[in-house]
C-alpha cells in the first residue's frame, strides 16, 4: 500500500509552477499548484496525460484555444501533443493531481492525425509586399507560393482557411521611389500594388483578402486606435533618444535613406534592421553610416519619439513561441535578441508618408510602418469577415482564430518578436495561435536578386499559362527552407525538359496509349494480384502519407512536398518497366490489368497531391481521368472507376519554355 498527501512544502518549480513528483505509483505522477492569477507554460509532449482537480478554480486551455472551466473532482485527459494550459482565476491555490505516460502507438497515430488545423477559422498571412516595384522569383519563391499551396491543402481537408495579403503602402521605400521617379509616393503605390496584384493572378495566386493600406475604409483610424492602446500600456513611451539626419539637409534618416554596417553581424545593412543577421538596430549605431539623400556624411541628432521597451517583454515572447510552430531559427534569434542589454525599439518617426499617431505631442511623426503591419494583419481579417458575412473585428481579435504567417527571414524580428509583444500590450487578455513559417533568400544564378543591377526574373517575364506550374513546381522544388537555394535558368529548363516532359508527360502519354490499344480508352478494372503488384499499392499509400505530412500545417515544406511528387512518377515509371515484359502475353492479361490500373491509380493520386502545388497540371490531368477537379484530399489510394474515359495519350501537360 502507498499513501501519499499534497504538501506545498515538498514542491519545486517546474513547467512555470510549482510541482512534485510522486514516487511508487507507477508511471509518471506528480503534484501540481498554480497560483492565483498564475497559470502553466503551455507544451508539447508525447504522453498521454491527465489532470485531477483537488482544489481550487480556473480554466484549461486546450488544443484550438477553447475554454474549460475546472473545479474540485475535474478529470481532463489530453492526447499526445495537445497544447494545454491550466490557469487559476481563482483567489485560493489551485491544486491538481497529473499522471502521464507514454505510448507509442497512440503517440504515432496523433502526430499521423494532424494534417487538418479543424473548424476554427484559419487565416494565412503572406507579408505584404512593399509597392515601389513589381515581384520577381525570389519574392514569388516564398511568402506567396508558400502560403497559397498550404491554404489549397487545408481547404482540401475541409478546413476553414483564407490567404490575406495586400500592398504594404506607407513603406519608407515608397517616397524613396517616387523621388527616383519624379512623382509621389500615393501614385507610386497605386501603379506597383496594381502590379503586384496581377503579378499574383499570373502565379495563379488569388489572396481571399488583398488589402491597399492606403485606401481601405477605415484603416488609418483604427490603426490610431490601436497605436493608442499600445501608447496607454506604459511600455510605449514619449521620450528622447539619438538618431541620425542627413548631414546636408538634417533630414531625418532611417531605413530606406540610411546604409552602413550591422553593429552585430558587420554586413552592410539598411537602417533599422540587418537582413542577414535578422537583428534590429537603432541606426544611430550603425558602422560607417551613408545618408542617401546626399553625400554628406550624416550626423547625429536628439529626437522625440514613441519608444516600446521591448527588452521588458522577451521573456512573454519566448512564452508565446511555446504555444505554436515556431522554426529553430526563429527561436534561435529570439534568444539572442534576449542577450542584448537594452532593446529599446521606436515605433514612430518624423515622416510625412505614413499614418500619423492621434496622440498631439507626435505632429510630424507617423507610426513605424512595421509595427503598423502588426494591426494591418487584423484589420485584413476585419474586411475578409464583412466578405463573408462575419462580424470579426480587428480591434477585438478572437482566441479561435489560428493565425499561419508567411515571410522571409529578414522580418523575422518583425513577425516573430515584435508582433507578438505588441498584440500582448493592445490585447492583454488575447493569446493569439500563431504558427510562423520562414523562408530564407532567393538567389539568382548564385547572387541576391537586385533591381539596380538589373540582375531579376520578373514574374511576368516567365509566367504565362503554359508555363505556370512549371514555374510553381521549380520554386517549389529549390525553396529556401533553412537554408539560402538557388534559381538558375538552365537548371530550371532541364527540370521542364527532362522530368516534367521527359518523365513525367512520357510516361502519362504511354500509359494512355497502353489503355487506348488493350483496353479501347477505358480503365480496366484490377484482375489477378501479384506480389508486386500488392507491394506496389503499399509503396503508393506510403507516397500518401508523405505528401500529407509534407503539406500539413507541422511538416509544412513545398521542397519535400516536390520532392515527393517526383518519387511518386519514379516509382510508378520503374514499377511500369518492371511489368512490362509481360504486358502484351496473353497468358498474363488478367496480370496486366491489375498493372494498368494501378498506374491509373498512381496517375489519380499524383493528380490529387499535386493540387496544392500545381492546380493546373492537376485539374487537366483529373479531367484526362474523368474526374472533376480535385477537392478533396485523399485518406487512401483509390483505383479508377472501370470503364472511365481515359484521355492521355495526347495530352499535353507540359510545354518546353519559349525566351
């Protein structure tokens, strides 16, 4: 017999309360208190876990951000890595009993079950472009396509999702354009967000929700709103600080109109934040500053400004990177910015671009364009809800929502750090989902892409409708997930030519002709079974199962996604040639048709998972099977129905690109 009693004086600090493991029971078993007001760090892990209410009342947070009151005699159990967290809204000690244990099976089978994010309402954020030019690959290679083909997957698994974007108007590189251009910076805006819009058509990427900062009803007066409630939560504050202006003119200078040296990395970098390091800086700490608007070199000068306290708010931050996907290079940057003494970040700046604060002592000032997204992201679900009939607000942001952000790793400061801290001043009481994919640089034939040096492939220089999801599937293919990738116009041509064409359009073609001469242009229904053939259908489910996981909202990557098409075509191309010696004996026609009609199988499958990446390609192919457009993801391989009409030996699915 083993008795064991709750003693506070036994516990010790664990998961953000204080805890104590008790011994002989079997499994894992521990005493838990959460203080009044307090509550637990959020986690992931693989055991099973329970909760049994002692004492005291509050809520578990579970999962999809839903509520559960608990009081003495709750019992809650979670899966393996459900998200939970137990608060106390009480005035007493809550005190709760947890066991935990492992099981592997049940651990695989719930990581296996998370490919769809549910019913709640799921918006896709890919980072407003600034509107000074048009997109070239490396913009296309990374926010865009990526937050398109995951919203296209979740739609598939009947999930609520919508893709949010829009042109980042009141960007310091937008005047920068307009001086180049001779005009002014709201026409500048208006032609490249224009640009931009169709240059996404082009892509076939069509946002639910594109919004033009500077025209859309209602968004410079919330956004006051809002910057109000950030001023009024004591951690933005009107004070003094030393900034840099132009040593001819003393025009202020930050961003786009100041270059010199990183303080922490040494790269050249623009003002403000370092694109290669991801840190902020203040710009006056920049090594060897240039002004761009003279050659004089600039000086320093005091000026007020609305300063956030961000230092004071990291350890929030690193709290809320707990809760959701988070890339290592995210957290990683994190942490570093935490080793920093003082990370005191203005969120105003003398400017006439821009939004100005309604506070009366920032005249002259508008708020930072950054901390400015932060709002525009809610505003954009405000005008997407009155399209769909709801009434979300962006000032009264919802613990359902499930936020995915999509950009590349020189805004990870903004995104990742900045972002969160901000909505957790404007928001106290809201703990936003967010899960972050990152993208590193694009490179062009081995160098950055670069305007100036016109070193670029602009969209609409290579995307027309034969080339569309040639292009979609090489961006994929060569994204930079974790690392920088590389696109290169002869590598790109031999991708078209020799596996879309040469591999993947030959082997359809031949299949079709192979069902026009046995079978008069219609599937043939499975006869006999070989071992091979049985190892076949295996080896397609466990291609399934790949793609899943490749799209999936926690192993989301378009390269292994890519990848996995390409082995999908290679199996089926090498299964078809291991057949073939006997494909045309009589003796092994019943042999035959079950290998047909695998290869139709296979032929079904690569047009479903393709959808996400490349709709075209699998609209037509799903049509060359006699199948509507793909919906629907699958939950297993299917052979065609016998007696489909089978259209596939003309069928043109890939065109070798045309300069």
């Amino acid at each position: 017999m083993i008795i064991d009693r709750y003693d506070p004086a036994g516990l010790r600090k664990a998961f953000g309360i204080d805890m104590r493991a008790v011994d002989g029971l079997g499994g894992g078993v521990s005493w838990g208190r959460v203080p009044p007001g307090g509550r637990t760090e959020s986690h992931h892990h693989d055991e099973t876990e329970m909760f049994i209410i002692v004492a005291g009342h509050g809520d578990i947070v579970a999962g999809a951000g839903v509520r559960h009151p608990v009081g003495p005699g709750t019992i809650a159990r979670f899966e393996p890595f459900e998200s939970h967290v137990l608060e106390n809204k009480g005035t007493a000690d809550l005190v709760f009993l947890t066991q935990y244990g492992r099981d592997p099976e049940q651990a695989l089978a719930a990581a296996s079950a998370r490919g769809s994010i549910g019913d709640r309402p799921v918006f896709v954020f890919s980072t407003p472009p600034t509107p000074n030019g048009d997109l070239h690959l490396g913009h296309l290679s990374g926010p865009y396509l990526g937050a398109d083909a995951y919203v296209r997957f979740q739609r598939m698994n009947g999930c609520r999702a919508w893709h949010l974007t829009g042109s980042d108007d009141f960007q310091s590189y937008v005047p920068s354009a307009a001086r180049r251009d001779g005009t002014t910076p709201d026409r500048i805006a208006a032609r490249f967000s224009a640009e931009i819009a169709e240059t996404l058509r082009l892509m076939d990427i069509t946002p639910d929700q594109y919004t033009v900062t500077s025209a859309s009803p209602g968004y410079a007066d919330d956004l006051r709103r809002y910057f109000s409630r950030l001023v009024n939560s004591e951690a933005v504050t009107w004070q003094n600080g030393d900034a840099l202006v132009d040593g001819e003119s003393g025009d202020y200078l930050y961003e786009a109109d100041v270059s010199g040296g990183c303080p922490h990395c040494r790269a050249g970098t623009g003002g403000n934040i370092c694109e290669e390091c991801g840190e902020p800086n203040q710009v006056v700490d920049l090594l060897c500053p240039r002004s761009a608007l003279s050659e004089a070199p600039p000086r320093r000068a005091t000026v007020r400004r609305f300063t956030l306290s961000l230092g004071k708010l990291l350890d929030e931050v690193r709290e809320h990177h707990r809760e959701g996907r988070v890339p290592a290079r995210l957290r990683e940057l994190a942490h570093r910015l935490g080793v920093r003494k003082d990370l005191d970040i203005p969120v105003s700046h003398p400017a006439e671009w821009g939004v100005s604060p309604s506070e009366k002592e920032a005249e002259g000032q508008v708020v930072w364009v950054w901390p400015e997204m932060s709002f525009g992201f809610l505003h954009g679900v405000e005008r997407l809800g009155r399209q769909l009939g709801e009434d979300w607000s962006a000032l009264e942001p919802r613990e359902e929502w499930k936020i995915v952000h999509f950009f590349g790793y020189d805004n990870s400061f903004y995104h990742g750090v900045l972002y969160p801290a901000l909505y957790r001043l404007a928001f106290p009481e809201w703990r936003p989902d967010i899960d972050y994919h990152v993208n590193e640089f694009y490179l062009l034939e081995g160098d950055k892409f670069s305007t100036s040096r016109r070193h670029a492939i602009w969209g609409k220089e290579i995307l027309h409708p034969g080339s569309v999801d040639a292009v979609r599937f090489y961006l994929s293919s060569t994204r930079g997930e974790g690392e920088r990738t590389d696109f290169r116009r002869t590598a790109f041509d031999a991708v078209v030519s020799e596996q879309l064409i040469g591999t993947w359009q030959a082997w359809l073609n031949d299949l079709g002709s192979r069902v026009d001469r046995h079978h008069g242009g219609r599937a043939p229904d499975a006869g006999n079974w070989t071992p091979e053939h049985i190892a076949f259908l295996a080896l397609l489910g466990s291609r399934l199962t790949d793609m899943t996981v490749n799209l999936g909202p926690d192993g989301f990557s378009l390269r292994q996604a890519a990848a996995g098409l390409q082995r999908l075509v290679t199996d089926t191309v090498h299964f078809s040639r291991a057949q073939r010696p006997i494909s045309d004996g009589e003796e092994w026609r019943d042999d035959d048709r079950t290998t047909i009609a695998l290869e139709l199988a296979a032929a079904r499958l690569l047009a479903t998972v393709a959808f996400p990446m490349m709709p075209r390609f699998a609209t037509v192919l799903s049509a060359a099977l006699e199948l509507p457009p793909p919906e629907r993801w699958p939950d297993t391989v299917e052979l065609l129905r016998p007696g489909s009409a089978i259209q596939l030996a003309s069928a043109e699915f890939f065109r070798p690109h045309a300069d």
